[in-house]
C-alpha cells in the first residue's frame, strides 16, 4: 500500500460502475503482530462514513490525483472504442 498523509484526498472509481468519490484519509493505523506488520488508513466518505483504505480497495481503485483518474478513464475508454 502506498504511504498517504493524514488530509490528503484520494479519488476511487467504482469497478461496478462508473461511480467517482473524493476520500480524504484522516488516520493512519500501523499494526504489528505476530504475523508481521500492516499499515492502513481510515478514509473519510461523504462527511460522515468511516472505513478503511484496504477495505476501500476491494470495490474501487484508488487514484492519487484527479489527472491520474482522468488518464485512467480515457485509456479505458480508448480500449473499448478500439476493440
């Protein structure tokens, strides 16, 4: 996973559907045990809703920027229109 500052907004695209949300990640949680060490993020949805980054990327991809969201969408868009 990559590493996220506490604030920073991330973009998720449903891969049901073509759904698009602003997150903002507010906690960062490290976790030891005696399997190993994880590292997590608490994101923030539509101002209320809480849940984890990990749990997040089960039904959507996560974008760093809105411009990597954007090359994703058209590159996506381009395979269909060519196939």
């Amino acid at each position: 996973m990559n590493n996220y500052q506490i604030g920073q907004i991330l973009y998720i695209l449903s891969k049901k559907n073509i759904l698009i949300s602003p997150i903002q990640i507010i906690e960062e949680i490290n976790r030891k045990t005696l399997a190993g060490s994880s590292l997590d993020y608490i994101v923030k949805f539509n101002d209320e809703e809480t849940l984890e980054l990990s749990k997040v990327s089960n039904d959507y991809i996560v974008f760093e920027s809105i411009e990597l969201l954007e090359t994703h969408m058209f590159d996506e868009a381009k395979k269909s229109i060519s196939s």
